[in-house]
C-alpha cells in the first residue's frame, strides 16, 4: 500500500482516463482540490461539461482506482461540480453576451438525419444539466418545429425582438414558426443570410451554456454566413457509413477548416439497420466509415447512432426518443456522444476576449 499523501493521490488521479475527453483528470485540469484529513481521501473535481447522468459512474469507477492507495476501511469523498465557459471562436469575432457557446451541427448532403441528431444532442445536453437552445438554420426546409412538437408565432415583448419558443425544456427558433408550414421558401442567398442573422441576433435566447445550430446540407450561402459572421466555438459533422455521404461530409469538414472553425469530431448515424421485428443488426450502408473519416482527418469519431424506426417515429410524432424513451440505449448513445461533443470542446481555448477592456490610445 502506497504512502497516502496528496502527491501520491495527485500521480494516481494521473492514470485514470475521463472516458469523454481522452485524457487523464489531471492534464485536463479537472482536480480542483485534494484533501487528507486523518487518512481520509476530499477529492473536488471540476468538469468542463455537463455531465449529470455520468457523475455516480465517476465517483463509483473513481472511487475503485484510489482503492489502490488505501484500505477499504479508509473513507474516499468525491465532489463534482461543473463549470461550462466560454470558447475561442473565429478570431474577428467574439462570443455573443447570453451565448456561451454556438455549436453548429452539419452535413455534406441531406437525408442522414442530422436535423434528428441535432435535436437529440441538444435534448441530450439538456438532460445532462446544461442550459441549451437549438437555432434551425434550415431556412428552405425548416424541420425543428415538427420534431419538438411546437407551431404558432415566437411571442415578442417589445414588438421588435422575439422570445425563443420552448420545447422539452430547450430554447427554440426557427423560419417555420413564422411562416405557414406549405409555404415555400423562394428565397435568393442574401435574404437567406439575413433571415438566419435575425433569428440568431433578435431572438433573446436566456443564457444559453450551447447554442446547437441545425444547419442545412452542403456548403452553400448560410454555412459561409455562419463561418465568417457568426461566433462558432465548434462543429460536428453528422454522416452515415456510406461512401458517397462520407464524400459530401469531406467537403463540409474542409469547409469548416478553410474558416477557422474547429471540428470537435464525427457522428456516424445509421450505422446499423436494428429488426424491429427480430432485432437483427445489420451494416446496410458500409461499415466504420465514419471511424475512418476521423482518423483520416485527425479528429474525434465522437459515436454511432443506428437506423433505428423507433427514432424516425418518435421525431415525426414531436416527441424525439431522449424525452420519449430516456432509459433506452439509443437515449444512452445520445447522451454519451453529447457528452464526448462538449468535453472535447472543454479542452479547447477559453475566450478571453471579453475580460480586457479595449484600449483606445488618442
């Protein structure tokens, strides 16, 4: 049995590995405080994610690896507590006041469910403890009203600014609370950038930790208004294993390395096609493409979400699975890719922009 001193628990914290962020609790500076007191181990931990649903595992696995350092009568207390910051975004911009965050969920191509994946990420970062609205940037093809249950106009208190629409306990707006649901959108470029602008800057979204933004497939006129004008701490980009979604994916990853935005990693969705009569798993579009991607691309396969008819049916009804079924598996890949999606953007430069005053020299 090791000598218990601070050092000795401090070098052991060193060897266990934050499933989320890849890295050990210390390198990532999420020991706040250790404690030795009559041979008992106060252990303060800091993380930089939302992580409700994650913390009894913590402490119960954490608890376990100090085993190493005392006997099973000395008493082990592990405190967890959260604290979500700001993060870098594109260097001419700065971070939006009531916005920690902005996290912008993309595609290269439509139809690989990445408007389902947005709403049950930010759903998911909700349930986790985090204070969360969804922006549906989809001007032309607006689907978040319809997966979240809602419809009707945003309310506005002083008739030029609008209050988010709330659903499932996320903050919500979107070009389809203000049209009719059959109206098509024959908008050219310029008004479709400035309809995202607006309902990014004259929605008050109430202190937000993260901002998803469901973008629309490919990298047209809102994903460049979105890289240069609007402050994005991160990506990710949602792809299915089949090689030519994987091609249009490509494009959109590179999109958001020419603008300085970085990727926090991939999403692989319909990975498997799962029975719903017999429950047989089958890889009907290819397989480990996304884990591919990411290793070609230096980033983080952050998971793998299958084509399941239970998650199309739930979002068509307005009730996506992580609110409908919260103990099912599919709700457990949610939450564990949302929580490998901000712990790896936790890791990135915090903002400092708006802690030193500007300095005017006349």
């Amino acid at each position: 049995m090791a000598t218990l001193d601070k050092n000795a628990v401090n070098n052991l914290l060193k060897t266990f590995i934050d499933p989320h962020s890849d890295k050990d609790l210390v390198s990532a500076g999420n020991v706040l405080k250790i404690e030795i007191i009559d041979q008992k181990i106060h252990l303060t931990l800091r993380l930089g994610y939302p992580a409700k649903n994650y913390i009894a595992a913590l402490k119960s696995t954490l608890t376990a690896h100090l085993r190493h350092l005392v006997k099973e009568s000395c008493h082990i207390l592990i405190e967890v507590e959260t604290r979500i910051v700001s993060h870098a975004v594109q260097q001419a911009l700065k971070p939006l006041d009531n916005i920690k965050n902005i996290i912008a969920v993309a595609s290269g191509k439509g139809g690989v469910g990445k408007s389902t994946t947005s709403v049950n990420l930010a759903l998911a970062l909700a349930s986790e403890g985090a204070n969360v609205g969804i922006l549906d940037a989809d001007i032309y093809g607006p689907s978040i009203p319809m997966m979240l249950g809602l419809s009707g106009h945003p309310d506005s208190e002083d008739g030029k600014t609008m209050l988010p629409k709330m659903g499932y306990g996320i903050q919500t707006n979107s070009i389809g609370y203000l049209i009719d649901q059959e109206q098509p959108m024959i908008w050219r470029g310029p008004m479709v950038t400035s309809a995202l602008q607006q309902l990014l800057k004259d929605t008050q979204w109430n202190e937000l930790d993260y901002l998803i933004v469901d973008l629309p497939p490919g990298t047209g006129d809102i994903q460049l208004t979105l890289s240069q004008q609007i402050p994005v701490s991160g990506a990710v980009i949602v792809t299915t294993p089949q090689d030519i979604a994987l091609l249009d994916a490509q494009r959109g990853l590179g999109m958001f390395e020419k603008v300085s935005v970085s990727v926090l990693g991939i999403v692989e969705n319909m990975s498997t096609h799962i029975c719903s009569e017999c429950g047989h798993e089958e890889a009907i579009f290819g397989q480990g493409g996304g884990q591919i991607m990411a290793k070609k691309n230096s980033t983080e396969f952050l998971g793998s979400l299958p084509l399941d008819i239970h998650i199309r049916q739930l979002s068509d009804a307005g009730k996506p699975c992580v609110v409908a079924d919260p103990d099912s598996a599919i709700t457990q890949s949610y939450q564990k890719i949302a929580r490998k999606m901000t712990a790896k953007l936790a890791l990135k430069t915090k903002d400092f922009k708006n802690k030193f005053p500007n300095i005017v020299v006349e």
